[in-house]
C-alpha cells in the first residue's frame, strides 16, 4: 500500500530534466529518446541549457521536438558555463522535482526513477547518483587518469564538506525545487561541479547517494580539461577561506603570484645592469602586467576569454587602463626606497600591492566584462 502511494504521488509531481550542453549534437536525439522510455508513465519535461553550440545543437533539438512542448532549449550568449547554465535551467523549470544530468550517455535516464525512490522512501531534500568508481563498466568509460583525478578530488571535497561520500563530484542528482530555491542565492561558481556547492551551501539538506554505472560518452569529446580542473581547485580553495575570497579573486591572486617572481626576476636583472632603480622597476613592471594579463585570460576568466584581434586590442587596453596602478607602483615603491625603507624587497612589495588591488578592479569591470 505505501509502495503504490509513493508511486502515485511521484506520477502527480512534474520531474524537469536540466540538461546542459555544448557542442552535442550527436548525443541529444538519443537522450530524448531514452528519458521518453525511462519516464514514459511519468509527467517530464526536458530543458536543455546550451552555451551556443557551434554544432547546430540547438538546432538540432528544436527541429525534433517542434511540436513536443515537454521539450525546450535556452540558448546562452554571454556568460557562460556548466555550472551556471545547470542554474539557470534549474530557476527554469516547471516541475516540483529538478534533475540535472549530462546528454551525452554518461548518465543513464533510468537512474532517475531510483533517485526519485530514494528521496521518497528517506524524505529527502536530494539524491545525488554516485558513480562506481571502482567498477569495470566505470573503467571503461573513465580514462585511469580521470579515475585518479575523481578519487582525489572526491577526497578533497570530503576535507571541504566535513563528511565522506561515495562521489560528491557528480553531476548527475535530483532535488526538490523548494530546497533549490532557497539555497540558489548563496551558491558559486564551482565551474562543473554544482552538487558539491549546494551541499557546503546548506549543510542541513537532507541527502543520499545510489549507486549507478558510468557509461561511456556517445559522440564528442569530455569538456574536462585543464580550466575545468583550475576552476575546481580554485573553489575548493574559496570554501577553505569560508567564501570571503571568492575564485575568481583566488586564481587572480595565484597569477599576480607568478608575477611577483617574473617582476622580481627582471628587477634584480636590470639592476644588475647597473639601471636606476626607477628604469629597473618600470621595466619589471610592463613584464609582469604583460606575464599577468596572459595568464588571467588563460586562467581567471577563461569564460570570457580574449581572443585574436579583441585579445590585442584587450591587451592595450589593460596596459592604458592600468597605467594609474603602474604609475602608483613605481611612486609607491620609489618613494618606499628613496624616503622610507631604503630596502629593494619591502619597496618593491609596496608598489605590488596596490597595483594588484587596482588590476584585480578593472580586469573585472573593463578588461573581460
């Protein structure tokens, strides 16, 4: 009797299928095709949140289910990512219950069913599906070195969270809209793991994982690549301050970093070359703004990134809007040495650290908006 309860209260619930994608035009027939068989008794929709496939993946979905309204696409211009489009399909949708989970075969729809008897059975906030890491079937589909980077990264996000799980690294669960709701105001921008933010977000939600086999990418290529890791690593790094600094600020922080011993480097060169202290810092710095701006557009704001032409004419553009925070380096710093602390290292720092809290402004506000 209970068993038919909750099979009928799950049929009255509308379950939204939030699907993000990029460059999957191969994959997303067959993954309408198998959430119409997995949930065919159940009230669905499918949104499918694309960061402007150069593919035809919108097409390509609109074409198909022109006349299915369960089916929708939202299309992103500017700002994108996985993260971000898994939000905006989640704020959405229509239905009670919000599953996010890739097209492109790795997640099979079916699991949807246990995650949704799962949240019943327990009176869940969310489920999350967990892959079998260990398992042959996952093997195959994970590269040994993806495997390494998931046990890692699930161990660190264990450290983050407080408590251990199976994988909070999927990208594969389901919620209730209401738990969502309230906690979507205080969540990030992890890049590709949302589950993991949700939950350091609002450490009072009650969840649990199933168990299910990772399949093996249809058509295309993994989005996992080396800012994706970045991006991860610079979150976990946020969660760790207790979110005062956010990522972005973090990976800024890393790349003026590298800048420091790139400026230090040509400093003590060009000094070596028996330069006034001001010609040797002037040069330090054009090096390593040059060293900082390169890097930023590789790493800190990869989902705006410059390129060919807008990537010059953004690098001129940095150096002319950044010429007050040059100009407030090389005063700071000569006037430390020449009137302060007659010290190169302690001068050289003063004007460091105003010319990086000015950058960090405008790279936001002018340079990559």
């Amino acid at each position: 009797m209970a068993e038919n309860f909750r099979y009928s209260s799950v049929v009255s619930r509308k379950i939204s299928i939030i699907a993000p994608t990029f460059n999957e035009v191969g994959n997303v027939i067959p993954f309408i095709e198998g959430v119409k068989t997995a949930l065919h008794e159940l009230d669905w929709e499918i949104l499918f949140v694309d960061d402007n496939s150069t593919d035809g993946t919108a097409r390509k979905i609109f074409e198909h289910a022109h006349d299915d309204t369960r089916i929708r696409v939202i299309t992103r211009l500017d700002d994108r990512g996985l993260a971000k489009s898994s939000i905006q399909g989640m704020l959405s949708a229509k239905g009670d219950l919000l599953c996010v989970m890739d097209a492109d075969g790795q997640h099979d729809p079916s699991v949807v069913r246990d995650m949704i008897s799962k949240l019943d059975a327990d009176h869940l906030q969310i489920v999350s599906a967990a892959r079998r890491l260990d398992d042959d079937r996952s093997s195959d589909a994970l590269s040994p070195m993806r495997q390494k980077l998931s046990h890692f990264g699930n161990w660190l996000s264990g450290l983050v969270l407080g408590r251990k799980l199976g994988d909070p690294l999927t990208g594969f669960f389901l919620m209730t809209r209401d738990s969502f709701l309230h906690v979507a105001p205080r969540l990030g921008d992890p890049g590709f793991k949302l589950l993991l933010d949700i939950l350091y977000s609002d450490k009072s939600l009650r969840h649990a994982e199933v168990p299910f086999d990772f399949g093996s990418r249809m058509h295309g290529a993994s989005k996992l690549d080396s800012h994706v890791i970045w991006k991860f690593v610079t979150f976990l790094m946020s969660k760790m301050t207790g979110s005062i600094l956010p990522p972005n600020l973090i990976s800024f922080l890393f790349v003026g970093g590298t800048g420091v011993f790139i400026h230090f480097s040509v400093l003590y060169t060009v000094l070596g070359m028996s330069a006034p202290f001001m010609v040797a810092q002037v040069a330090a710095t054009l090096v390593a703004a040059t060293s900082n701006f390169l890097l930023n557009n590789l790493l800190t704001f990869q989902d705006r990134r410059l390129r060919g032409l807008a990537k010059f004419w953004g690098y001129l553009k940095f150096l002319a809007v950044s010429s007050v925070g040059i100009v407030a380096n090389v005063s700071a710093a000569t006037l430390a040495y020449e009137r302060l602390v007659h010290v190169v290292f302690i001068a050289t720092l003063a004007g460091i650290a105003i010319d990086t809290v000015w950058k960090f402004v405008i790279a936001n506000r002018f340079i990559w908006k």
